[in-house]
C-alpha cells in the first residue's frame, strides 16, 4: 500500500473510534510523525510524536527506565514496548507507534546488524510488538520503518473491536 493510501485509511480508522495516535521515535527521527502531519486534517487524529533519539530522551520523555535500556540495549523489544507505551501515558493518545533500530550505515553488530528495527505498539492496555530487518542504505531502511510502523498501527485497529 502506498504511503499515502496507508495514511488515509488510517485517518479514517483513527476518526471512525474519535481516537488519537502518538509516535515514539528514535531511528526514524520523526519521519513518521512527519508523514501523519503531513496530511491536511491530521489534527483530528494524530496527537503529538516524541524524537527520541538518544537513550537519556527515552527515559527522559517516554519514562523508559535506563536500567532496561542498560541491560537489553536500545535496540530491543523491551525498550521498544517502553517506549510504544510511554508515548500512551505521556500524551492523550489511545494508540501509539514506538520504533527504536540501527539505520546505518554504521552501529550495526552481528547481533543487531544494520537494518534491524524493533517496532511497539500500544492500544489501550495490550502492547505489542515486532522485530524486523529492513534492507538497503539508511533512507531506505528509515522509509521501509515508517510504512510498516504506519501499516502495524492500521492492523492493530481493525484486530481492536470498535467500542
């Protein structure tokens, strides 16, 4: 789905439930909060974005505790389940997208090789999330994160019975 047919068939799922979104962001910078606010109208439905690049930001913002980041790594499933739940209890927001990976072209290990994203998503109370890799230079690894992170939020609201 393209970005922007994704973009619209998220606003009308936010609007359909009078919901908000919140994005908790590290690798992408803010890309994705850019590509919501980016759409005439997304007043309606998207509620603020957290950049969080460095790991103090997400303690900081989010109220990710340093102890997980220490022990798990920045670039984990439970930091980026902090971080997608955070932006939750920071903002107004009933559903959030967090992202947290290594874009390159450096940073990468054998473990956590470049490319490799950890995506969190909170609705309500359930928290979910997904570890991918995203190929190609860092545009595109960056790109390829704010569409499946869009796409993941999409997913997740038409699983969530309208209430």
């Amino acid at each position: 789905m393209l970005l922007e047919s994704l973009l619209m068939a998220l606003a009308d799922a936010l609007r359909a439930r009078r919901w908000m979104l919140a994005t908790a962001e590290s690798c992408t910078g803010g890309l994705i909060a850019g590509a919501c606010t980016e759409m005439a109208g997304s007043s309606e439905w998207f509620e603020r974005g957290f950049v969080t690049y460095s790991n103090a930001a997400k303690s900081e913002l989010l109220g990710v505790p340093a102890s997980l980041i220490a022990r798990h790594g920045a670039v984990s499933e439970p930091v980026a389940r902090a971080m997608a739940a955070g932006a939750l209890a920071h903002s107004h927001a009933q559903v959030s997208v967090a992202v947290t990976g290594i874009a390159g072209p450096g940073g990468g290990s054998l473990e956590k090789p470049v490319g490799t994203v950890w995506l969190g998503w909170q609705v309500k109370d359930a928290g979910f999330a997904q570890r991918c890799h995203f190929s190609g230079d860092r545009h595109a690894v960056r790109a390829a994160t704010v569409t499946h992170a869009l796409q993941g939020v999409l997913d997740r609201l038409r699983q969530e019975p309208s209430s």
